[in-house]
C-alpha cells in the first residue's frame, strides 16, 4: 500500500470555532475509508478544504506526492480527486442519459489524451453506454432526471462523478434520506463502484450499519479533532469513540 492523500497539520477556523484542528491523516490508495462524528464535527468542511473550495488556515494537502493545498477545484477534480456534489451537479430536465453523455463529453473535450489512455474508450457515447449498465441505471437512461426516485437521483450523481474517472471519490453522507432499501442497495453500489474503478473511496456517513459494512478504515472526527482512526473492530470498542459518538447501540 502507498499513500495516495497526506493531510498534514490541517486547520480552520471559522469565526470563533475550530472546525479543522490540526488534522494529520494519512489515506492509502485503494482504501474503502469512512468519516464519522457527530453533526458539527467538521466532517464536510474537511471535503471543502481538500477539493479547494475553501482555504485552510494552516496545514497542507498532499496528492500524489503533490502539494495541492491552494489548487483551485477545477484542477484537483483534473488530477483525479473527484467528489459526488448531492444532486447540485443533476441537470433535472435532461434524460439521465443526456446528463451522463454531457458531463463524459466535457470530460472527453477538456482531458481527450488522459481520457483515451486511462480507459480506452473511443468515443463519450460508448463511455456513457459503460457507466449507465455499470452503475445500474440503463434502464432508466431515458427519464428525465427529475422523475427518478430520490435514491437514483443520489446514484446518477455518482454516476457524473464517476464520469470524470476519479482515482479518489469523495461521498458526503450517500445514503441520507434514503429508505432502508435503498441504503442496502447504495452500500452494494458503492463496494462493487469501488472495486472495479480501483478507486479509494473516502464517505461521510452517519448510517452506521454501512459504516461498519463496507469500510475498511473508520476515522472519527469530533469538534475538528480526529479521535480515532482505524478498523471497524477497533473504532467499535474504541472507548472516547463510544462516549463521543457511537452510545452503546453499536455494541
Ligand atoms: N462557510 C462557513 N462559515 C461559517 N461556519 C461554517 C461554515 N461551514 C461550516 N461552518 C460551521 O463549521 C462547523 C462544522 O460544520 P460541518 O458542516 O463541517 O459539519 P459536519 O461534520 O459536516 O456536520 P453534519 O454531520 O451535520 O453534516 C459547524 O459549526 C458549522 O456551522
Ligand atoms: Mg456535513
């Protein structure tokens, strides 16, 4: 295993709270890793200071082996850090078909020699014909996105960020909102999403029966601090984590 994103001494304030304090992470390449804590803790500014939508005060971020701290988003999404933006990136009167062949097409326009080597693809059409079967939404490539149900809405989400061929995928909170079928089924997507991209996935999730399911690391976040970090077993019998955040229901 090597590292594919170092945060060092990563810190943020804003007004008077610490939301970022002083964050050391290291993440493998290839690791299937959560972040959890509870509401506050600071978990979506930490996606907002990687992707460089806000700066952080302190601190740098390491991609690749490349300082990417005040990188401007359109570039770290270039270098292959890409996140699912909860439905803000949806064209909702296009077909779910039109939305994945505009944003493959963009890809294909911006990055066309990093698009045909990675992938092998000859055309942004046969692209998006792959990530619909793959991601399970052929069947539906011909609704607008404005009828599908809130849980595929969330899947062609991931879909557009899978259209820019992330090498890391960022999810926040995946299946909020979503009835508990749609969660199992999320948590399936996701693991196999993750296995067939060789992705490392980093999520948000407050859910924890897909915490403890699918992640290999768990890392918690408590008032910007990170308390723990490690398997599911031992962030599960993790005392402060316990207190902190899981209460005894995980147990
Ligand atoms: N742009 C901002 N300006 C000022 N305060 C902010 C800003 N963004 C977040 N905060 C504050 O920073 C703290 C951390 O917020 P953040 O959204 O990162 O938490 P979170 O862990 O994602 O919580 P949740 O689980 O509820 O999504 C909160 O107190 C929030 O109000
Ligand atoms: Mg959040």
């Amino acid at each position: 295993m090597s590292a594919i994103l170092e945060i060092k001494n990563l810190d943020k304030h804003f007004g008077g709270i610490h939301v970022t304090n002083h964050l050391n992470i290291v993440f493998q390449k290839g690791e299937m890793s959560a972040i959890i804590g509870p509401n506050g803790a600071g978990k979506t500014t930490f996606f907002n200071l990687i992707t460089g939508l806000i700066p952080p005060d302190e601190g740098t971020v390491i991609y690749e082996g490349q300082d990417i701290t005040r990188a401007r988003p359109e570039h770290i999404v270039k270098l292959g850090m890409v996140r699912a933006f909860q439905v803000a990136s949806v064209f909702l009167d296009e077909t779910v078909y039109d939305n994945i062949y505009l944003a493959s097409l963009s890809h294909f326009h911006k990055n066309a020699k990093i698009f045909i080597d990675r992938m092998a693809f000859k055309d942004a059409k046969e692209h998006t014909e792959f990530i619909l079967k793959k991601i399970g939404l052929w069947h539906c490539k011909d609704m607008k996105a404005s009828e599908l149900s809130h849980g595929d809405m969330k899947v062609l989400d991931i879909a557009i960020a899978l259209t820019l061929q992330p090498k890391i995928l960022l999810l926040d909170e995946p299946t909020a909102g979503m009835a508990p079928n749609e969660r199992i089924k999320m948590m399936g997507l996701l693991k196999e999403l993750h296995e067939f991209f060789k992705l490392s996935t980093i999520f948000i999730e407050h859910d924890m029966d897909m915490v403890f399911g699918i992640a290999q690391i768990i890392r918690v976040l408590v008032q910007g601090q990170l308390i723990a970090e490690g398997t599911p077993d031992y962030i599960r019998e993790h005392e402060a984590v316990i207190e902190a955040y899981l209460g005894k229901e995980v147990l």
